[in-house]
C-alpha cells in the first residue's frame, strides 16, 4: 500500500478518479490550499508528513483556451513552474511523478503521431503542458502521458465529421490507470481513432453533424495520436 498523492483532485477527471478508487485509503487529494503546486514550501511540508511514492499530477490551468492567450503568468506559473515545482521535490524526496499532459503537442499535420515523434503545439495550453515535460522528462522516475479524453456525456449538441482524434471518456483512464503507474518514460493515451461525430454518436443518438472549417487553426482536422503502446499494456 504505497502512498500516493494526487494533486488537482477537484478537477473533472479527478472526481470520476475518487468515485472508481474511493476503496484505496493509501491515495491522498489535497486541496490546492494544503498542496499548491505554485508554493513549494507548503507542498514539501505536506510530502514530508505524508511520505508518498507516488505523485498524480493532474492540476493544471486547461479551460477556456483562451485563458492562456489572455493570462500567460497564470498560464507559466501553475503549468510550467508549478509542474518543475513538483519535479525538483520528487528528485528530493525520491517520488516517482506521473504527469497528465496532453495530445495538442503534436503538430496535427499528418495524424497517428508515435510518442518519439517531433512536437510542435498548436496553442498557448499545448505550450504550457510542453512546458511541465521538458521539466518532468528531466526526472527518471517519472511518466508522462500524452492523453486525449473528455467528459461523459458528451458536452455538445453537435460533433464535426471530418475531424479525427483520439476521444476516450475520463471513466475509461480511471479504470485502468493503475496498469500504467509502473511504467515509465511517454505513453499516449486515449482511444481508437475516429471523427469525434462517430464518437458522440455511440452515446448520443441524436448528436448533430457539423463540418469543421480548414481554416480553424485551434482544432486541426487530424490530432490523431499512435495508441499501440497503451494497447499492449492493457
């Protein structure tokens, strides 16, 4: 029964993660006010009463995109310093880190990018989450997952036909997560590709088409991610 911290418990995806692993007494959710990724004396004091092993770090500033145009000191402060925050504490203290980050690194020029592909974000979000890597990379014990989900049911009334991705629901990272927590290095995560409409259909009957714009350059028509390596290990 190693110890685990998970940091952004409050968030969507860490809310379905209690409900399916609320059993496990060894995993801890502190509130951003006792663990605050962008203060690093509060968080070493909590790690040094605690005494984890492992540390899921799902706290980031993500919705409204716009956001990380708008305000880029939050944007840098939570997603790259506070990830590097955790990273330096981790390397201190001996915890291994798994780092949730995201699909919008790749270019989405081609689809189907393998993890040792080149990156290049589309977005200031996609920056910031590149931003946490480049710190977490410089951990051995760590692993970073590139993962592409969404909320059920599915958010809108409508979904785009020509656009191709990697969709899974939070539910479907929480049941399997812990087959990937002894892993280590960049794992992509989601599920098989499909336009987001194929998608949305299978729970929503009555979901709209909708044909995207080539010329939208912050949803690009094929962020398909090369899922082979999470396949094996389920």
């Amino acid at each position: 029964m190693k110890k685990i911290v998970f940091t952004g418990g409050s968030g969507k995806f860490g809310e379905i993660f209690k409900k399916f692993h609320a059993n496990k007494k060894n995993i801890y959710f502190p509130s951003s006010k006792i663990f605050n990724i962008t203060n690093l004396k509060k968080m070493e004091r909590f790690i040094r009463r605690i005494k984890p092993k492992f540390i899921i770090h799902t706290a980031a500033v993500s919705r409204p995109m716009k956001l990380h145009e708008k305000n880029i000191q939050k944007s840098i402060n939570t997603n790259i310093i506070g990830t590097s925050n955790l990273v330096n504490l981790c390397q201190k203290y001996k915890i291994k880190l798994i780092y949730f980050s995201t699909n919008y690194i790749y270019p989405f020029k081609k689809g189907s990018y393998k993890e040792d592909h080149p990156i290049l974000p589309i977005n200031n979000y996609a920056w910031s989450k590149l931003g946490g890597e480049c710190a977490v990379q410089m951990l051995n014990n760590s692993l970073i997952l590139r993962i592409c989900m969404t909320e059920k049911p599915f958010l809108y009334n409508y979904a785009y036909t020509n656009l191709k991705t990697n969709f899974m629901f939070h539910e479907d990272l929480a049941k399997v997560f812990f087959k990937l927590i002894n892993k280590k290095g960049v794992i992509n995560v989601g599920g098989p590709t499909q336009s987001v409409y194929n998608f949305a259909k299978k729970n929503n009957k009555k979901i709209k088409k909708k044909v995207l714009k080539k010329t939208n350059r912050n949803l690009p028509l094929n962020s398909t991610m090369n899922i082979r390596k999470f396949k094996k290990i389920l």
